[in-house]
C-alpha cells in the first residue's frame, strides 16, 4: 500500500513537473540526477559550456566546480553580479558575459592567466576593475554599450591586445594607456564624447581599423597620418572641419566608403569647409591629390 502511494506521489510530481514552466537546460540537468560535468561539450579545441539566454539572474553554484572548462558563454542574461568564485576557472580562455546588467566585475577576474577573449559588452559598468590587466594573454576585449568613462592605467601591461571595442560609453578623451598598447589593429570609440584625437595616436603603428564615428571630433590629427597600416578610418556623423594635407600619406585607405561594412576614408555627415565636400566627392584620388598640392604649395 505504502509502496502504491508513493509511485501515485511520483506520478503526479511528474505531471506537475511537464506542466510547469519548463526548466533551464541546466536545472533539468540536474534534477535528472545529471553530473554538472555532462553539461560540458569537448570539441577539438576547447572544453565549452553554453548557458546563454537562461533567465539567470545569478550563477548557478556548480558553476565554479567545472574546473575544465575553457570557454564558458553566460551571455544574454540578467546576471547583476559576477561572483568572486570565477578566479577558480583558471583555464578559461574565452569569457563572454554580453547582455547582463553587471555593475562590476569581480578583481579574481585577474587569476584567469589564461584568458585570450573577454566580452562584457552590453551591460552597466562604470569602471573596470586594475585586476584586468594581469590578464597578459588577453587579445580580445569588447567593453561595448556600457557606461564606463576610464581606463586604469595597469591596462598598458595588456600588451597582447590586438583588439578593443569601447564604442558607446561616455569617454570625453582617448585614455592615455590605449596608447601604449602597441599591438591594437582594431580600435572602436564610435558613439562616445571624444572631441579630439591626441596627437599620441602615432604610438599604434600596428593599427589597421580606426573607428571614432558619432562623436564630437573636429579635426583629425596630423600624427594620425603616418599609421603606415590604416585601412579603415572611420570619422563619420562629427564636426570636422578641415582634413590635415599629409592625409594622402595612408595609402592602404582605397577609397572614399561610404558603405560602414567598408574598407577606407569614411568622412560622411561633418561640417566640412569648402572646397572639401565637392573634393570628397570626386573620390578618394582627387582628395589625396588636392592635399598633396595645398601642402605643395604651402
């Protein structure tokens, strides 16, 4: 009778179970009896677990047991805290924490050695935490669509990073430390505050895609000039007014784009003073040839 009862008790928590709200990949998992471990997926380079768009709003505790794991995908959330337990994930090389509503992140992000790709775009942040940078082997760093308006200065020991995105934030000025990043090939600033550009910007010689669209930049540098390697210069939807006469020296710029998925000279939608707009529109040629002739003759 007792042995009865309790299957009709099980039947009907399972019942219970089908018509609820359905579970998290995750919970279910684990209240099959499932091992954490076998949420894992092994592919040929990186031990991966997937847990985007759970309606999580804190991790799970488990989390921070998977020792293995290397790529670890928490995005599209509604995180508000990372806690101090991601240092244990000392493996990790790729993180992405995109779409959350994280106000910080924890300094034990500093243990993950090992990390090469960070995404913490689209959340709340205001800072980012010095610790960062004892992440030597970062190459990849996405601080997107956050609120952030500094840098530490420790972010120059990042001296791997070859791409950073801090496209809409509130930056008023380029932070002097991005200057010392030397191996930087992609750098976005768009939709910030910048009204300038320092004279600094020469120290990346490595950097191929510049982009500082939708900010209130009114001239670009003539030290910009002599990055030998641009092949995007993104300056769209600013004040500029006048482009300096050795521009003509980025030869790797192939056109006037127009085109944002584009290679070359985007200058679209700035004050520009006469003669230049009617120049701009003969093409990328005619440009070059008109400042190389006013600085001839200058």
């Amino acid at each position: 009778m007792g042995s009865e009862h309790s299957k009709n008790e099980e039947r009907r928590s399972m019942v219970f179970l089908r018509k609820g709200p359905k579970l998290p990949a995750w919970e279910d998992a684990l209240l099959a009896g499932k091992e954490p471990k076998s949420l894992l997926k092994r592919g040929l380079r990186y031990v991966s677990l997937s847990l985007i768009m759970k309606g999580m709003t804190s991790t799970p505790d488990f989390l921070w047991g998977l020792h293995e794991v290397q790529k670890l995908n928490l995005s599209r959330n509604q995180l508000v805290v990372i806690p101090p337990s991601l240092g244990k994930l000392d493996r990790l090389v790729v993180l992405n924490l995109g779409g959350n509503c994280l106000k910080c992140l924890p300094k034990e992000i500093g243990l993950l050695r090992n990390l090469k790709v960070l995404f913490v775009n689209m959340n709340c942040l205001k800072e980012v935490p010095a610790e960062l940078s004892l992440c030597r082997k970062l190459e990849v760093l996405s601080l997107s669509h956050n609120c952030i308006s500094q840098l530490p200065l420790s972010f120059t020991d990042l001296t791997s990073l070859r791409k950073l995105n801090l496209s809409n934030n509130r930056f008023v000025q380029i932070p002097l430390c991005i200057f010392a990043l030397r191996s930087l090939d992609f750098l976005h600033l768009g939709s910030n505050k910048l009204e300038n550009i320092a004279e600094s910007i020469q120290y990346l010689v490595n950097l191929q895609i510049f982009i500082v669209e939708n900010n209130n930049i009114r001239s670009l540098p003539r030290s910009l000039c002599y990055i030998s390697t641009l092949e995007l210069l993104n300056a769209d939807y600013n004040a500029i007014q006048t482009l300096p006469d050795e521009l003509y020296l980025l030869r790797r710029l192939r056109r006037i784009a127009w085109n944002p998925m584009d290679n070359g000279l985007h200058i679209a939608h700035n004050p520009l003073a006469r003669p230049l707009p009617e120049v701009v529109e003969g093409g990328l040629d005619v440009l070059f040839n008109y400042l190389r002739d006013k600085k001839e003759r200058n």
